[in-house]
C-alpha cells in the first residue's frame, strides 16, 4: 500500500529518482522517460473522460473503461519503474498482464463492430470528446516509442508494450465512436487543397 505523508523529499535534487527496485538512476533516463509518458498519456486521458462527461454518446461506458485504464496505466508505470531483473512475485515485482492487454482487444472489438469500415484515415477531430480521444492516442503513441526505446536497452515485460500499443488502437476507436451521433468520421482527403 502506498502511503504519502509528505510531497517533497528533495532525493531527486541532483537529477536523479528512485526505481522501483531501489536503485537510482538519471531523471532523462529511457526508463525514467518511459514512465513519464505513460504518465503523461493518463493525464490526458482524464481529460478525455471530463469531456466523455459532458456529452452524451455512448459517455458512460467509454468513461468507465478510460477510468479503469488510468489505474492500467499506474499498473504500467510501476512495471516500468522496477527493472526486471527484480524476483517474481517480490512486493516490487507489479507487471502488465495478458489478461489486462485482451480486455483492451476485448473493448476494441465491440466499439468496432457499430462502426462503418474505413475507406480513408480519418482526420483528429469533431467533437470535442474525439478531439480529447485523438490526442491522448497521440500522446500513447508517443508513450509507445519511449517504451520502444528503453526495450532496444534494457529487457522489459513483453506485455506492457502490448498492453501500449493496443492503447493506442482502443482510442483511435473511441474517437470515431464519439463522433458517430453527430458529425461522423472527418476524413482525409488526400491532396485536397492543391
């Protein structure tokens, strides 16, 4: 259990944080830099939610499976910040599971099956809830790439980069949900200023 009696510490005054694992390591390391997009994309996930909230299409479940997905990324960020050379099973020892990656692909899936199928990539907009849900896919995406990063250094649990990329995919479907009941899909029309 996490308990917080108090905010400022003053251990990362000289540039440095503690892992999850005890060790220390630079605040502009890959690994430090994986986890704070992670916990940058649930930031503005929480602002998708709070615009999910104030429309009406389809908000409540979409706003329930955002929540759950923010304590997801919590889960991330902990599996993250504790490198795997920690013993399974250790209190420090918190990792993505397939099961939470398949709940992803499980919510993909349904949202999928009410839309019409793609004929063009689909501009970030319309609503302000889809424009909400198009940059917190952005910002996953580049939660991904940092992710990616520190991968190509240092082995990292196979499931946190899945659990990512299927982030990413589930948003890029709620935005298209939440434009259906009013302005639809804003498509892109290649070449369409010359």
């Amino acid at each position: 259990m996490v308990k917080l009696n108090k905010i400022y510490t003053r251990t990362g005054d000289k540039g440095e944080t503690g892992l999850g694992d005890g060790t220390r390591l630079p605040k502009h390391a890959p690994r430090v830099s994986a986890y704070g997009e992670v916990d940058e994309a649930n930031a503005v996930i929480g602002l998708a939610v709070i615009a999910l909230t104030s429309d009406d299409n389809q908000a409540t479940d979409m706003v329930a499976t955002l929540v759950r997905i923010q304590n997801d990324l919590f889960d991330l960020g902990a599996d993250l910040c504790t490198p795997n050379k920690v013993a399974p099973d250790s209190a420090a020892d918190l990792r993505i599971t397939p099961e939470q990656v398949s709940a992803l692909e499980h919510e993909i899936d349904e949202l999928n099956s009410g839309l019409e199928p793609l004929t063009s990539f689909v501009l970030p907009g319309g609503t302000a809830s889809a424009a909400h849900l198009h940059h917190a896919r952005t910002v996953v995406r580049r939660a991904e790439r940092a992710v990616t990063s520190l991968a190509a250094e240092d082995p990292i649990n196979p499931n946190a980069l899945n659990y990512i990329n299927r982030l990413s995919d589930l948003l890029f479907v709620m935005a298209r949900c939440a434009n259906m009941g009013s302005v639809g899909d804003v498509l892109w029309t290649p070449g369409g200023n010359r």
